[in-house]
C-alpha cells in the first residue's frame, strides 16, 4: 500500500533529502511538492477530492506564507489531511503553535525514511501524533515546567450541549480511532457526510486535529 503524501520545503537540498527518502521507503507516493504556503494552497485547489494527499509534511519557515499558518488555513479547507511538520529546530513556542494549528506530528528533518512512514502509519491508522524523540522529550520538559501551555482550547461538559447525538457518537468513534470511512461502514451514513459531522465536532469544540479531540474527550470524561 502505497500512502499519498506532499511536501512543503523552500530549501532545494531538504527538498532532494526528502525524495531520496521517498525512494528508499518505496511506500510513499509524491503527490507534489511546494516552495512556500501559497504554492502549497495553489496545489492543492488543483486536485480532485481522491487525488489529494493523505499527510502533507510541512515546513515552517518560509516565505510569503509560513508553515504554521499554511496550517491553520489548509486544515480548514481539508480537515481530512494530516500535517506533519519537519523541521531542524526544537523551538519551544513553534512546537505548541503548530499543534494548536492542527499539526498531527513534530518531526526532525534528519529522521531516516522508515521513521517518517511510521510517523504516516500512525496518523492515518492510529489517529496518533508521532513526534521525534528529542521532540517529544522537549514537550515533556515544556509541560513539567508550564502546564498550561499544553492546555487544548478550553471545554467542559456545557460544550456537549451543542453536539448532537450524531456527533457525539462519530465523537465515540474517533477516540477510538476509526477514521470517515470505517465510520460510514458502521453508522450507514456516507463519508461526506461523516466528514461534514466531523468539520462540525472541531468547529464546535473549537479544535483543528483529531489529537486535540481526543485530549478533550479523555480529558473531561465524555467517553
């Protein structure tokens, strides 16, 4: 199985890395690459619903628009893409804001290729968010230190109010980790559809990724 992925990078040489990595994977398909988040916006106007990538990895700086925000943006557009950032700095504040963009993972540009598959598999198969082990230590030592800036968008059991029992049940479902399609199977209902249920669990519980939605729901006990 091959898995659909893009790539954001404005540096030529991390550009060429990166595809060598796609070759001695042998799992990933190049759906494009991307100079900068407008180019990567363009990109993926472009694209059919079943051409579009499964995880785009994304950079963070970059001209005219930075990963972050190309984020936040893209993550509006196709809540069903998964952001992985690759980057060479452990930064503090970055790592937070692109989780609160929506980022799934945190990845290290250096990672070898078997390394980012793994990181793909459990995105897309385990609704997980893979980080590298000097990043993940970071976050650790960030939330020892500043609980509270690990903290997702308030919520409390008063938001559940506003999703109906639809939502709440696709809520169910993807706490455990199934994603649209498996979802559709098992509540009859189409996957446009899921996914229009699942645009309106993040809206309404004011998230951006499926991390955040599971956080929340362990976090306050909903499921």
């Amino acid at each position: 199985m091959e898995f659909k992925v893009a790539l954001v990078e404005d540096n030529a040489v991390n550009r060429n890395t990166f595809m060598q990595k796609l070759k001695l994977s042998g799992k990933m398909e190049l759906v494009f690459t991307a100079f900068n988040g407008n180019e990567c916006l363009e990109q993926l106007k472009g694209l059919s619903h079943t051409g579009l990538p499964q995880v785009i990895f994304m950079d963070l700086e970059m001209p005219e628009l930075n990963g972050i925000e190309t984020i936040r943006i893209a993550k509006a557009l196709y809540p069903t893409i998964h952001f992985i950032v690759l980057t060479v700095f452990d930064d503090d504040a970055k790592l937070f804001e692109a989780i609160r963009a929506g980022a799934s993972g945190y990845m290290l540009k250096h990672e070898p290729a078997a390394m980012l598959e793994n990181a793909i598999v459990e995105v897309l198969q385990t609704g997980g968010a893979p980080m590298s082990p000097a990043i993940a230590r970071k976050a650790l030592q960030l939330l020892s230190r500043t609980p509270e800036l690990a903290q997702a968008p308030a919520a409390n059991n008063e938001i559940l109010v506003n999703v109906t029992d639809r939502e709440k049940e696709i809520l169910q479902y993807m706490v455990n980790g199934w994603d649209a399609k498996r979802i559709a199977v098992e509540t009859g209902l189409s996957v446009l559809t899921v996914r229009k249920h699942i645009a309106n669990i993040y809206d309404k519980l004011h998230v951006n990724s499926r991390a955040q939605v599971i956080s929340l729901a362990h976090k306050n006990k909903w499921v």
